[in-house]
C-alpha cells in the first residue's frame, strides 16, 4: 500500500482499521519529504514531535476500538502563516525568523481537534505577499510539475506538498488569489470560503478585509472535509459568521443537473492564454453535458479589480505590518543607540522588497492628501465590484472562469517586474474584494503537461453549490 | 514622474522604513508604475458610490440576532477576565529580543 497517495477517508479507514498505524502514516509522508523536499522547498520547519505525539494519540483510540473523527491520522501541512503553539511561524519573513507563538489559530486548532497530524510548516511569499513563491525570504518554492517553474503563489508550499504527497491536505491562505492560483498551477484543488465562512483568528494579518483561510487538496470531497472542520463561528475572531455550517460532505452528492452557471466574458478576454482558454472552455462544455445550463453574464467592472485590490490590500497592510517593531517579538537590529533607529533599522533589514514595497503603496494610499484620490476611490469601486456579483447571482446558481490566465510561469520570469506578476491574480482579486467563495479544480494540462485550473465561484455562504459542481466536474473527468 | 524621490523618502518615513539609495530609485519607479496604472480607476464615477470597509456587515448576519446598530452582530456580552485569560508574563516575555524578566527593553527614549 502506497502510504503516501491517499485520501482523507482513505488514510483514515486504514488507520480505524489497524492496516497501517498513524505514526507509520506520518513516518511515510516525513520519508517522502527528506526524500522530495531538497529539491522542491514545500516545508520550513518540521513539527516532527507534535505530529508523532498526535499520532501516538489517534494510534490509541484506534486500538481502543473508538471510531476515529474526521481527520484521524491524516497527515497535513500548514501554511507558515497561522501561528501554531511552540513551533516556529516565520511568515515566510525574515522579521519572524525565530518566533515561537505561544497560541494556536482557530482553523490549526480545530484540524487537530478532529485528529490531524500537522506535520510541519509549508513554506509561502513573505507576508503571504506574492504570486509565485519567489517571495519567501528563506528559498522559493518549486512546482513539483516541473521544477524550472513556479508553483504559484502565495500558498506555493501548501500547494506543492500536496501535489507531491508529502501531506494529504494543507492549509494556505487567500488573499488575492493565493489558495487558488497555486492550486491552478500545481493541479490540486484550492478552495477560499466565503469571507467570515472561517475564523482567522492566529492567521498573521495580511490584508484584514480580505484574508481567508481554506484547504488545498487533492479531492474536491478534500477539501469539504477539512471546510466542515475548520468553518464557524469563532468568538476570537468578530467577523466570523455566526451561521450553521452545513454538511457539506453529505451534500456534495446532490445533482447539479440544472443549476445555471454564468460565464462572464471579462474573464475570457485579452491575457488570456490559448491552452487555457482551451481547456477552460471544454470544462463548460462539460458541465453543460452534465445538465448545467450555460448563462452568459456581464461583471463589467473586473477590468478595474486589480488597482482596487492593489490599494485596499497594500493599505489594510501597511497598518497590520506596523507592528512588527523590534519590541515585543519581531527582529531586532543589532547596534542600534535610539529607538526611531530600532525601529527603523529593524524593519529595513527585516522585510524583504515586495513587502516594503507594498507598505510604502499602502502608506502612499493612505497618506494626506492622497487618502481620496487612492483609498477612498478603491473601496468605492470594491463597491461596485460587488454589485456586479450581486447583480448576476439573481441570473445564475456559480460563475465558471478559467483560475489564472496562464499555466504555471518560469522561476524568475516576473520577477522584476511587480505589475506582470499583479496581473496573475487578476482571475481570482475579484472573489477576495466582494467576499464570495471561489474554487480551483483541475481542468486539463498545456501540452507541456503543466496543469490548468477551472474556477468555479458562487454566493455568499453558499459553499455548498461550488463544491457540487467541482465535485461533479472531477467525477465526470 | 508623480512621486518624486522627495515623496519616497517622507513616505518611507511615515512607515518606519529606511531605504538605501538604490532601493529608493526602485521605489520611485516601482510606485510610478503602479500608480499610473492604478489611475484607471479615474474613469469610473463614483460620486454616488458607498465605501465598502469590508463584507460582514452585509452577509453572514443572522437576522434573528440582528439589532440597529452596525456590527451589533459581532456584540456580546463584557467578560471581565477576556475571551482567554492573559499569557503568563514569562511567555509574553519569551519571544522579546530584550528583557529584563519583568519587561520589554528597549533603547532610551527620552535624552536628558
């Protein structure tokens, strides 16, 4: 039995059953990394204690004969951007090198609580701030698909480990696009719930408004397991939606016979390569087979999506990243005589280039005399680019869009030039600003065998009809 | 050229941050880029447009428990003690680049 290609119901039975135990699970998936990970750069810090004492645990109930939760003795990796108690989260940041929380995120939490094994922390662009994993201030990542390119990003770590099965599940973080992107680009599925779907509580701020916590994995059904586990209502976090979390596992059955999916034509415009498009539009053709009905809709403002989310987003992150000042937690500079140096020097020599330079726009934007012109103007168009949604959600059930206008890109490629690598996101921004949930689900490969990703993005909460048409999608594939 | 290397240098002191030279000439250049990019949004009108801070306070309310105020879905009820009870001074401590045990230390503030 290969111990390392399983699902979460699969590794979970094996475990119940005592075919395998949860530390060999977790032994297998550790030997997977020693042996995949040089090369590829998913993981930053190993958890290797925590995950055998965990599995030590499950391994127990499982001889005791208790019927294992949700998770047990599954193998999963966490982004290195939710705090876990006693293992060191650096946020892909040289700032947080050496930071050892003394608390646990919400999502970590409940993972385990339903018998996760985390085996380590997965590697991201600093801050969660990039599109490639090129950011990370430690190594990039590299696409297990093929190493000369990138894997996407800024869940690029997740994204890979699970692509390489060195986890089964991972957790990432969605921003702009980067649970999805990466998804796309790995050929794994990326889910990001509807804003306030899950607590983000010990998730490192990013971009308040817009950050989201989801899974990345290899099954659609995946990827509803670890939403049931992580979504609801947290008192930690005041934006976490106080609604019944359905089942979404029960209801990914249900047929998508007659559901109207919209396509927009703004997402099939100019950018957008020919293999995708491709790809992308045999993927309609298919659900359209499996008794979808096709709707042609309008969301006229997306074009204007990637300024307002580089405005909303750099300047929510100019304020959360204040705090990293050398006093409490973050690195301190060696040498320094006054404390406006400290902080000063701290800082410079702390943050890598994207994020001091996306702090500057933030500042910039928020700055007087600039603050209507930049800020103001962007959260009134987030407006308008959330009527779109509004408007096309009375007309359709889920919208279906290619996940990037492109398949994974070379290491170095975009890298010099900021504004090329915005534009990856410009798919997936638009989901993070009106707050609706989205998912990449695998759709084909270019004829370099690199992956391509169909987007699907639906109501507010309504996780539960996106993740029925992926589901359906996969099955029919 | 809408932001001078002037701008760069007073923004960058706004955010704490000390720039070389030379990444002061890739800021200039970076922000200019950006910025004009960004200046697309101009052709919209939105003199009747709302802000929109974020999307809580239009989805994921539960109506039963939804009062006049805004945000008074995410009100509770005061705990004195706190959601969590406050980290015990030695792990507050733990992670601080200076200390003394008993607080953060940090370079002289006030000269005399």
């Amino acid at each position: 039995m290969d111990l390392t290609s399983l699902t979460i119901d699969a590794a979970r039975s094996v475990v119940q059953e005592r075919r395998t135990s949860a530390l060999a699970l977790a032994e297998a998936h550790y030997a997977r990394i020693q042996k995949e990970d040089g090369q590829v750069g998913a993981f930053l810090t190993l958890s290797k204690e925590r995950a055998l004492e965990q599995a030590d645990r499950i391994d127990r109930m499982a001889a005791e004969g208790k019927p294992l939760p949700a998770l047990g003795g599954v193998p999963v990796g966490i982004k290195d951007v939710m705090v876990t108690r006693g293992v060191r989260t650096t946020a892909g940041s040289k700032i947080l090198a050496n930071y050892i929380p003394p608390y646990d995120c919400t999502a970590v939490a409940r993972i385990e609580a339903a018998g996760a094994v985390v085996l380590g922390k997965a590697n991201c662009d600093e801050f969660a701030m990039g599109s490639s994993n090129e950011n990370s201030a430690f190594r990039p990542v590299r696409n297990p698909r093929d190493l000369t390119r990138v894997p996407g990003g800024s869940s690029g770590g997740p994204a890979a480990a699970v692509a390489a099965d060195m986890a089964v599940v991972a957790l990432g973080s969605d921003t702009g696009g980067s649970i999805r992107q990466p998804a796309s680009f790995c050929g794994v599925v990326g889910l990001m719930p509807t804003y306030g779907r899950v607590s983000r509580y010990g998730l490192i701020a990013f971009a308040s408004s817009l950050d989201h916590i989801g899974p990345l994995a290899k099954t659609v059904k995946d990827a509803a397991i670890v939403l049931r586990t992580i979504a609801g209502r947290d008192p930690m976090d005041s934006t976490s939606a106080d609604l019944p979390v359905p089942d979404y596992v029960a209801e990914l059955d249900k047929p998508v016979r007659g559901l109207k999916l919209g396509v927009a034509k703004e997402y099939f415009g100019e950018g957008l390569d020919d293999e995708v498009r491709q790809a992308v539009e045999a993927a309609i053709d298919k659900l359209k087979r499996l008794g979808c009905e096709i709707v042609p809709v309008s969301l006229p403002h997306t074009p204007y999506a990637i300024p307002t989310y580089y405005l909303v987003a750099t300047a929510e992150a100019s304020s959360n990243l204040a705090r990293y000042d050398g006093v409490r937690y973050s690195y301190r500079a060696p040498g320094v005589t006054s404390l406006a140096e400290m902080y000063r020097s701290s800082r410079d020599e702390g943050f890598g280039t994207e994020v001091k330079r996306r702090i500057m726009l933030g500042t910039y934007a928020l700055s007087a005399g600039y603050y209507d012109a930049y800020y103001l103007k962007a959260q009134k168009v987030r407006t308008l680019l959330l009527r779109d949604f509004e408007e096309a959600f009375t007309k359709v059930d889920a919208i279906v869009t290619p996940t990037s206008p492109t398949s994974a890109f070379r290491l170095g490629e975009k890298s010099n030039d900021p504004l090329a690598m915005y534009l990856a996101d410009v798919y997936t921004v638009t989901a993070d600003l009106a707050g609706i949930p989205g998912i990449s689900v695998p759709c084909g490969e270019t004829k370099e065998k690199l992956p391509i990703g169909l987007q699907i993005l639906g109501r507010h909460f309504d996780e539960a009809t996106i993740l029925q048409v992926a589901h359906a999608f996969e099955q029919a594939a | 050229m809408k932001v001078t290397e002037k701008d760069v240098a007073y923004v960058a002191g706004l955010a704490n941050l000390e720039l070389t030279q030379e990444e002061q000439a890739g800021m200039v250049r970076d922000l200019n880029s950006i910025l004009q990019y960004v200046d697309r949004l101009n052709e919209l009108d939105t003199s009747n447009v709302a802000p929109m801070a974020q999307v809580s306070g239009r989805y994921g309310v539960d109506g039963s428990k939804q009062g006049t105020e805004r945000f008074s879905y995410a009100s509770r009820e005061d705990i004195p003690e706190g959601l969590r009870k406050s980290l015990p001074r030695e792990e507050a401590l733990a992670n601080a680049p200076d200390s003394d045990g008993m607080f953060f230390k940090v370079p002289k503030v006030i000269e005399r």
